[in-house]
C-alpha cells in the first residue's frame, strides 16, 4: 500500500461523516465543527440528516471548513468521507472527490468499494478497549483527525471535553486517543501536525 500524507491546506474543505441513526454521527460533527470555529477560528458549518427511525436509519453529518465566507452550507465534493456502514459508503462514495479520503469501519464496511479505503475497525476497538460501543463516534473523530488533520488534535479535544457530559471526560479522551492513533496509523501519517492549526 502507497503511503499517504496528510492533505494539503485548502480554503475549503467538506466532510461527511455517515452510518446508522444511535452511532451518535451528529454529536460528532458537531463536535468537528466546534473545534475547526470555535477553537481554531476557521469559517465552520456544520448540517445534518437523520431517517424517522431513533435507532438504525441512515444518518449523516456534513462539515464544511473554510478559510473564506461559506456561501453554501451542503457538502457538493468531498475531500473526507467516515462511512460507519457499508449502505453508507455505497451511497456516498460517489460524491467523494478522486483525490479524496475514504475512512471506514472496516468491520461494518465489508465491501468498500476502492482498495484505496482507509479501514479501522472503530466500532470493535473501542468495545474491546472500553467496554461498549458507546464511545465509536469520539474513536471515529480521532480516526479522522489522526489521519487526515483537518483540524489539531488540541483543538478536537478541548471542542470534546466542552460537549460531553460531566464524568465522563477521561472515558471520552480514551476513545479519542484510540481512534487517533488507529487514524495515523492507517495513513501512515507520522506527524502529528495539521496544515489545519496553529497548535
């Protein structure tokens, strides 16, 4: 497999983050989108969707992060995908971009549909690490930022511990930490930098 560096600064940058309604993807991108405007002082919007089913229905957060005004705020062109579920990367991965970055969970994503998809088995991790399953959407942040630095590690974390509930802070950085060092791991990225952040 090619090594892969971390995408280069941009003035725009749009990111989907997408699986199953109770993976917690809009807490996610919430959070993503804290770190890049509140703690980074970038443009930052952040929209989503969700089926009518509270648990198993598709769900998808969409992040846009820009140096400049954002004049629409629906990801078009994808620089980043997080697909949680494989009808998720089946129905997404068409809007990534050829330069793109596919992350999935490689447990759920069974049939990714490049060999160029950055796999991590997020969801199992974390039950193995911590237990439950409940942390998979802080561990797929960290997979994230580990592997593409779209935003600083500091940033994500200080935008995390601001959201989550009170006491659970030290289980939540756990799963971060995990999903950060999966994420570099699988990019092969070395640095832990980010053309993203001032850290």
């Amino acid at each position: 497999m090619i090594a892969r560096t971390k995408p280069k600064a941009t003035k725009r940058i749009e990111i989907r983050l997408a699986g199953s309604g109770g993976q917690g993807l809009i807490t996610a991108g919430v959070i993503l989108a804290e770190a890049a405007a509140l703690h980074e002082g970038r443009n930052a919007v952040q929209t989503q969707s969700y089926g009518p089913e509270a648990r198993g229905g598709a769900s998808k957060a969409e992040v846009i992060i820009s140096d400049g005004p954002i004049h629409f705020p629906k990801a078009q062109r994808l620089d980043v995908l997080l697909a949680m579920t494989q009808e998720a990367s089946d129905l997404y991965y068409h809007d990534l971009k050829y330069e793109g970055i596919l992350l999935i969970d490689s447990d759920l994503v069974t049939s990714p549909p490049t060999s160029a998809a950055l796999g991590v088995p997020i969801t199992r991790m974390v039950r193995d690490e911590l237990g439950r399953e409940l942390f998979a959407n802080i561990a797929a942040l960290g997979v994230l930022v580990g592997a593409t630095g779209v935003v600083g590690e500091k940033a994500l974390q200080a935008a995390l511990l601001a959201r989550v509930p009170k006491g659970t802070e030290a289980v939540n950085k756990k799963a971060f930490a995990l999903g950060l060092k999966a994420g570099r791991a699988a990019a092969r990225v070395e640095d832990a930098g980010t053309e993203f952040a001032e850290d």
